[in-house]
C-alpha cells in the first residue's frame, strides 16, 4: 500500500513538472525592447527608474529598477555618437 501511494505521488509530480508555465517577459521588459527598437539612433534611455544603454552588438543593457520607483514615460537622455570613418 505505501508503494503503491509512494508511486502515485511520484506520477503526479513528474506530470506537474512538465505543466510549468513558460517564462513570459514583463510588460516593462517589452516596452524597453521597443524603444530600443523604434529608437536605433538612441545610445542610452531611461524612464526615472532604469537606465538601458546599446551594446556594440547592437543588444542593450539595462539596470534594476529600485523596489519604490514609479517609472516616467521613457525618453531617450544620449543619442548615439556619430561613426568615425576609417583611417586610409
């Protein structure tokens, strides 16, 4: 009898870990992401709470939002530098 419940708990368990909802990026984690994108010429953005700067790979690096902070509409704060041509 205990194995029999002993096994019963381990099918349901094994059948639980397969249900795990799949990550799903945050709101926040998406509206950063479209900034980025709808703002290519844009090097570093922030909305009060995290900043976000472009990567040479053409990713984006953003810090961790302070627990408290109330976040303002996101605005670019320093426009890419300009590309300096290659020396002959």
């Amino acid at each position: 009898m205990i194995r029999r419940s002993a096994l019963l708990v381990l099918a349901f368990a094994a059948a639980g870990a397969d249900t795990a909802p799949a990550a799903v990026p945050s709101s926040e984690t998406q509206s950063l992401e479209a900034f980025a994108a709808a703002n290519a010429s844009c090097h570093e953005w922030s909305d009060g709470c995290v900043v976000c700067v472009r990567r040479a790979d053409a990713g984006f690096a953003c810090s961790t939002p302070g627990i408290a902070c109330t976040p303002s509409p996101l605005a670019c704060k320093s426009p890419a530098p300009p590309a300096t041509p290659a020396k002959p």
